[in-house]
C-alpha cells in the first residue's frame, strides 16, 4: 500500500511538473508576449524564492526594491509581481495591477534580542516585551533602565521601509502594537501626538538595514540590541549559526502575532500563465526552501509551527501603510 | 625575531603607499577571467591563499570561463586616494581592482563622499560582504591596564585619554617609574585603525557614541579635548606595525613600558604580538618568542568600531559583468564555513556566524570574545571626511631636521628613461613631502658629505634652519631643488649631531625626529664606529624618561646600508624605510611623513 500510494505521489509530481512545463511552453508560444520567455518581478526580500523558482522552471526573473518598482520603466516587460500582500497598495503600480492571488506563503514578524539585554528589556517592559515598550526605551541609556553602563544605547535595526516590504511590514507592526490590536487605524492617527512622539524616538534609533539579523549574529549585541524582522529569514540563520553566537539571541513575537503574507499578482498586460507556474509545487516549495510557513509544505530547519498563525496578517491595510511611510520618512529625514 | 625581519616590515609599510605586492596568479591565468583584488595588508595572504584554492574550485566558473584571483596589496588610505582619481597609471599603481577590500567598509563612505564633492559618480553602490572581522582595542601591557583597573573596571578612551591629559602621568596611578603617559595611533589618512580611533575619540571629546556632526567636531571644547590628546602621541604613522615591532623590541630589551603605554590597534594585532610575531609576518624558519609582558585588549566602554573587511565589487567602467560575475562568486567562496575556519587561526572573527568564534580570540590572548559590549554608530561619509580634515589641524605638531646625503653617489643614473639621478629623484620627493607638512610644523634642512663644509665640523652644512614650514616653505624648496652630489658618506657622524642637535632643542610639544636620506655605507675614516653609535643612541632612549627624538631613516638605492639604518631606527624606537628602487622614492618619503 505505501508503495501505491508512493507511485501515485510521483506521478502527481510529474503531471504537475509537465503542467507547469505546459503553462511556460504556452507562454513562449503564443498570448500576449509572443516569443518570449515570462518574466516574475520579485520583491527584493523574495529573490532567494524566484532563483529557486527560475532553477526550477526556467522562467525569467526580475528583482527589484519597493521604491525600485515604483520608478520603473520597463512594467509592461514583467508578467507578474511576487511580493508582500500589503506592498500591492503600492499607489504608482496598482493601477497596472490584476487581482492579487490568494497568500501562497507566510511568515511571523520577529523581534531578536540578544539574551542577556532581552531579561533586562522584559523587565522594564513589565514581563513580556512590547512594541510599544521597545519604542519607550529606544535610544535611551542602557543604564537608565536597568542594564549595563558598557552596553551603551538601546539600538535597534530593521529593514528599510521605503525600500522594502519587510520593513514596511515591521513600522505597521508597531504602529498596530502601539494604538492596540483591536484598533483600526487610520492615516490622521499618525499625526497624533504622543503616536508621533513615540515613533520618532523609536524611529531614530534604528538602523535601516536590510541585513540587520545577520549583522546581529555576525557582530553579536555591540552592533544591535533589538532586531525586528520576519522569521523567515531570522529563523533559518538563526538555526544554521553556530552554538556560541545561536545561545546569545533569542526570537520573540510580539503578541498578537502580524505576518508578512506572500501574493502574486499579475500585471494587468501579463502572461496568465504565470499564475499557474508560481502557485505550482515549485512555487510552493521554493517559498517554504525561503522559510515561509506554506499549508501543505514541510517547513526548513528553524522555522517552528508555533506560535500558530493568525487568520489574517494583522497588519494596517496598504493604504494606511503608504500613510505611515510618509510619517516615517518625516521622523527619520 | 630575525633582524632582516624589520626590513621586511618597512619594505611592506614602503609599499603600502602605492607599491604593489602582486599575489601569485595561478598558471593558467592568462585565458581565465582575472579579478584584481586591492586588498589591505593584513589579508594578502589569507586572501592569496583563498585565491589559489577557488581558482582550483568547480565555483570559479563564469559562463563557462575559469576564473583567477590576483591580489595587490594596498593600504586601505592609499588604494582609497587612487579610486578617488580614478585609479591613474595602473602600470606604477597596479592593476585597476575589480574588488576593493580595504579594512573597514567606512573607507567606501569617505571614497564616495570625495568623489560627489569631485562631482564624480560613486564607485562603492552595492555594501561588500564581510568577509572577516576585528574590532578597534586599545591595547596595553598588561600592568599598565592592571593599574586602571583592568580586568574588573570597564575601561574605555575616557579612561586612557584622561591619563594623556594628566601631567603627572602615570605618577597619578602610584606608578612614577612608568614615567609620562605615551599613547601610539596611525596616521587617519592612511590607516584603518588610526581613522576608527580618531573618530572614537572625537565621540570621547563629545560625550556620544551616534549622530556626530560637523558642528560637533568644530566646538572648542572638542577641539581642545583632542589636540590634549594628540599631545600624548608618541608618533604617528602608516602602520600600527610600526608601533608594535618597537615595543616587542623594547620588551625584549626587559624595558616593556618605555616605548608606549597604549597603542590603538586592532584586536587581531594582539592576537599576533601575544604569539610573538608583533608584525604577523613569519619568516621561513622563523620561531616566534612570546614578549615578557604581554599585552591586553581593552574594549571601550564607550563602544568601538569594527574593521569588518568588506569585498566590495567596484561599480567602476573598468569592472566588466564577467568581471563582477566571476568577483561575485569569489566573494562567495570566501565567506563559505570551510573557509571561513581560516580566517580565525589569522586571529580574526569569521564574518559567517555559522563559524564559531574560538580560539585564538581568547583570555589566555587577552581577549574577550564577548566583548565589545556597543559599537560607535560610524558616521555619515560627510563627518568622515571632516574627522580627518579636523585631525589634521589639532594632531601633534612636528619638529623635523631633514638630513640629505649628497655624496658623490647620489650622482648616479636611477632612471634611464629620463637621465634623472638618485639625487633628482629625492630632491622631487623631498619637495612633494613639504606638502604634507602643516604650516605650523618645523622643518629644518642639513645635508652631508665628507668635507662640505669648509667650518667644523666640515660633514654636513645647515641649510635650512629649523623653523615653521609657513616661513620657509620656500627655502627648503628653493634649497633642495639646488642640492648637487659632492663627495662620501660621513653617515656616523651626521646621524649622531643631527640627534644631539634635536635633543638639545627637544620641544616636548611636538614630535621630534630626523629624517636621514642615505644612498651608501659610512665613508668616514674619522668616525667609523657603528658600535658607539648605537650604544650613544640606545643610551639616550631607554627608560621611561627619556626624551624622545626618533631617526627614520630611509635607505635610497641599491647600495644603501640598509642593516646599518634599521639598527640605527631601532635604536630610536622608530622605523626604517627602503626606497631600494629609487622610483620609489616618492611613495616612500610620504610613508615616513606620515609619522608626524
């Protein structure tokens, strides 16, 4: 019986794999590119999952920043867009935008804290550490809250929001955390005062950084005391460290859990066919091989399927996040 | 340490401004993809040896093509200064770098930041992976910390710096013996660690460790707080090699705290000097003897910067997509676990935390691999460049006496081409060096040949007195362009008066030094006594109360005594320097401006 059903599990690969193989040769052979290969723009954090998905299918690939999509020229050449569901409200490219597919992969948003300054963080956050209590402590002296003269400032890194969906994702967070998870935002909340208070302190001390986990575990709790990011990316590298740097950090989810959710959405001109290629098997597990937590997929090593995902992302809507960026490019210039 | 060692080292120091040290290309480089890598010192072989093991790698493949590493070696200042002009005349400078792998990636910020104010796109787009790391530490002999506090206090700039301030020295931590307190930091135009200790200590001089501006750094107070402690500087110079080999000498001399108190360096430098082989160069053969005291890391409690050894692939119009392609895989290669194991016996930390960091970053070295505790926020490129534009108005002023050998030899042909002599060729050299002289340094001019002067003592004629460069810039000048070759080398002598002259007029503000130029061997029947020589020198520089006046000597041509003149710097605990191709000379006469 295990055999049958291993028999029949390979042939359901291979049908899907000669599927997808079928949507490609269409693409090349006729619709509204004729001639020539589809291209999958990426979003920047996803590059690792559309190399996979090129190696795999052979499609063309694209990566480009947030900001980067927004100025670019060349749309009509991509076919299809994959990235963060909250990016497509994205206001220069949603117009040449079709309908986003449903979320193909998930991934928590993370704080790491270095062990050691997390209990002394916990602390002064009163027991479980918060947005909103990272906020109040950010860029103030260690020692003013309890912690060691030599550890400096409180630092902080995270992606950049204008650049990276990541980061758009991590100041929507916060923003959420800091007006309560029950409270749906709207843009004139950010011209509150002690919102705008809070989220300038906050704000200016961190580092935008793309690499800011990495940088963590490479240069250990000098260079950053708290970092936010996805958990796909800090779970993975936190996994594959090695013991004496992996033992000083530890990953939180601020509760209630938000998630950077992954959609494709077509260009309005595109290849339809590119759907079927990205929402394959391929598709599916070149997101999971990324650390995303996708149904039906076995996640990598140091990605957990605690704690449980949310039903939605828990994030702002896009619109409101286009709100937020503009308030953070204010704090920040 | 074997004595042809220091040669070596300043032949290294010699060729960091501008010299090329090219790495073994693999044999079947010539129809390979070549990447050109400008690398700092302290990773030429680690990076070669890298080089050749990808080149023999499945990775080092480029649409089908084979790809070969070739590393140059430059200073993280100087390859700065030639990407900064475009990288001009590769056959003097080397090959134009597809990878530019200086110390620390705050080098980029200060190229780019030079090139926008040139009105010249940015060659650094992309930040360069990290390939290895070593924070900036303050390290001193072991005691010496002890006194402060060390290992239970938390010692930081604010701690060492004050003590610079102090006149009574070390006297003030019940050790009087130790004498004044003598601090040792690199040239921030040419060095790593001595731009990421100048920006340490403008961050001491403002109280914060992020968002330094150039408002800050133009405060009195904070001008003030550096120039006191500049005050402290025993010299500066190129290398922080230069500092280490003399107090490794000193130590094995039993005066381990005559030469220096502290010395800015990175934390990989202890690692070396700890093991005995202060320059981190082993010759074949060669057995390292571990100093007598040893030296430890103080981590600024203040925080402190990384070196963190980024390969940055230059967006330059040199650099081909192969080109960058074929980097890119290197980059790769070399950040890869397996290889990244060799990083650490190299005393650095892996850049890939899959990599533990171990041994050698250990107590037993004086290190704490848990340390440092904060790092300074590295500032914007445009309070980079003002760091460095502002040390060079507070940085301890020079007292120099030039001493030009103008013996017969100096007449030679040196460079075919041109029918220039050795003595034209110093003479422009001499001349370039003004410039990096500060108005308000002192610069004096004597040259030497037996009989030259018709007064006793007849070996050498002042021509030039001691006195501000903004006087007599022009006298010197106008003097040296008129220097002709006569007749021997009276070497002894000249380096013995031209000492006793700067110590009689010792200005404890200022650093003092003579600068010998000297194409041959001592040809003074009068005075022909090495022995005593040395033996006056030693006399007058060890202990910890000496009066420091320092000879650098630089070594011109093929037939200078180069043996005789580091004997005659060691003796001074100071550096040689070799120009034995005199083309250049150049280059190294400003490797030993660099000192002041």
């Amino acid at each position: 019986m295990r055999r049958f059903l291993a028999l029949l599990g390979a042939l359901a690969m291979v049908g899907g794999a000669i599927l997808v193989r079928g949507a490609i040769d269409d693409a090349s052979g006729g619709g509204s590119n004729d001639g020539k290969k589809m291209t999958l723009l990426c979003a920047a954090e996803l590059e690792t999952v559309c190399d996979e998905l090129h190696d795999t299918t052979g499609i063309r690939i694209a990566t480009a920043p947030m900001d980067g999509v927004a100025s670019n020229a060349e749309l009509a050449d991509y076919d299809g867009w994959l990235t963060f569901e909250r990016n497509t409200a994205n206001s220069a490219v949603a117009p040449l935008l079709g309908a986003a597919s449903p979320v193909l992969g998930r991934s928590p948003l993370v704080l790491a804290v270095g062990k050691e300054r997390g209990a002394v963080l916990e602390q002064q956050c009163g027991g479980e550490i918060t947005w909103r209590c990272v906020g109040d402590a950010a860029g103030s002296s260690w020692a003013s809250i309890g912690g060691e003269v030599a550890w400096g400032n409180v630092k902080l890194g995270h992606a950049d929001p204008s650049t990276s969906g990541e980061g758009l994702a991590i100041i929507g967070q916060a923003a959420q955390q800091f007006f309560g998870p029950t409270k749906n935002l709207s843009r004139d909340d950010f011209e509150q005062d002690n919102f705008f208070a809070w989220f300038t302190q906050l704000e200016r001390a961190v580092e935008s950084d793309d690499a800011a986990f990495e940088h963590l575990l490479t240069f250990g709790a000098a260079r950053y005391d708290v970092v936010a990011t996805i958990e796909a990316l800090a779970g993975p590298q936190l996994a594959a460290a090695a013991r004496d740097r992996r033992d000083r950090v530890r990953l939180l989810y601020p509760d209630p859990v938000a998630t950077a959710d992954v959609v494709f959405v077509p260009f309005i001109d595109g290849n339809d066919s590119l759907f079927d290629v990205v929402v394959s098997d391929d598709g599916r597990a070149a997101l999971a091989h990324a650390g995303f937590r996708v149904d039906g997929e076995d996640p990598i090593a140091g990605v957990p399927t605690a704690p449980p995902l949310p039903d939605s992302s828990n994030l702002p809507d896009g619109g409101v996040l286009e709100a937020l960026l503009q308030t953070w490019r204010e704090v920040t210039r | 340490m074997m004595l042809r060692r220091p040669i070596a080292v300043t032949l290294a120091a010699a060729t960091i401004l501008g010299g090329i040290v090219l790495a073994e290309a693999p044999a079947s480089a010539g129809s390979c993809i070549t990447v050109d890598i400008a690398s700092s010192p302290e990773k030429l072989v680690l990076l070669t040896e890298l080089g050749e093991r990808f080149a023999k790698s499945d990775e080092a493949r480029v649409d089908g093509q084979c790809v070969a590493i070739q590393v140059q070696r430059q200073s993280s200042g100087a390859a700065e200064a030639l990407l900064e002009a475009d990288w001009p005349k590769p056959s003097k400078n080397g090959p134009r770098p597809v990878i530019w792998s200086p110390s620390a990636s705050t080098w980029a910020g200060v190229l780019d930041q030079r090139r926008a104010d040139a009105g010249k796109d940015p060659y650094v787009t992309t930040p360069g992976k990290s390939f290895m790391l070593t924070p900036l530490v303050i390290a001193m002999p072991e005691p010496m910390a002890e006194a402060l506090g060390y290992p239970d206090t938390p010692l930081g700039f604010e701690d060492v710096l004050a003590l610079a301030q102090d006149p009574a020295g070390w006297a003030g931590k019940g050790h009087p013996e130790w004498g004044p307190f003598k601090f040792g930091k690199t040239n921030p135009h040419f060095s790593t660690s001595g731009l990421a200790e100048t920006v340490a200590q403008y961050y001491a001089a403002t109280g914060k460790t992020s968002d330094l501006s150039l408002e800050d750094l133009a405060r009195p107070e904070v001008e003030a707080y550096s120039r006191a402690v500049e005050s402290a500087v025993v010299h500066y110079g190129d290398t922080t090699l230069t500092f280490l080999n003399n107090l490794y000498r000193s130590d094995r001399r039993g005066d381990p705290f005559g030469y220096a108190s502290a010395v800015a360096v990175e934390e990989k430098s202890v690692v070396d000097y700890n093991r005995g082989n202060p320059d981190g160069i082993l010759d074949p053969g060669e057995k390292p003897r571990k100093p007598r005291v040893p030296l430890v890391a103080i981590y600024p409690k203040e925080g402190t910067l990384f070196s963190d050894n980024p390969l940055m692939i230059l967006d330059a119009p040199w650099v081909s997509n192969k080109e960058a392609d074929a980097a890119r895989a290197f980059s790769n290669f070399v950040t890869e676990k397996q290889n990244q194991k060799r990083v650490l016996k190299f005393g650095f930390r892996p850049g890939n935390p899959a990599v533990s960091i171990g041994a050698p970053i250990t107590a037993a070295n004086g290190l704490d691999p848990s340390q440092p505790q904060t790092t300074l926020e590295v500032p914007s490129p445009p309070v980079l460049a003002g760091v460095i534009d502002e040390w060079d108005q507070v940085r301890k002023k020079a007292r120099v006496l030039l001493v030009i050998d103008v013996s017969g030899s100096m007449g030679d042909e040196a460079d075919s081409r041109t029918g220039a002599t050795k003595l034209d060729l110093a003479k422009r050299a001499a001349v370039a060096a003004l410039d990096q002289f500060q108005a308000d340094d002192e610069v004096g001019l004597r040259v030497f040949s037996t009989d030259i002067s018709s007064d006793e003592p007849t070996d050498y004629l002042d021509l030039v007195p001691i006195g501000a460069v903004s006087d007599n810039r022009n006298d010197l000048e106008r003097s040296i362009k008129s220097l002709v070759p006569t007749q021997g080398t009276p070497l002894y002598t000249v380096t013995q008066d031209s000492y006793q002259r700067m110590l009689d007029e010792f200005d404890a503000t200022r650093i003092n030094a003579v600068v010998i130029l000297s194409d041959g061997r001592n040809e003074d029947d009068r005075n022909n006594d090495l022995q005593d020589l040395l033996k006056y020198l030693r006399g007058r520089n060890e202990g910890e109360t000496t009066t420091p006046v320092r000879i650098f000597p630089i070594a011109y041509g093929g037939d200078a005594d180069e043996g005789t003149l580091q004997r005659i710097a060691e003796a001074t605990n100071a550096a040689a320097y070799s120009a034995v191709d005199p083309a250049t000379i150049i280059n190294v006469f400003n490797a030993v401006v660099s000192n002041f």
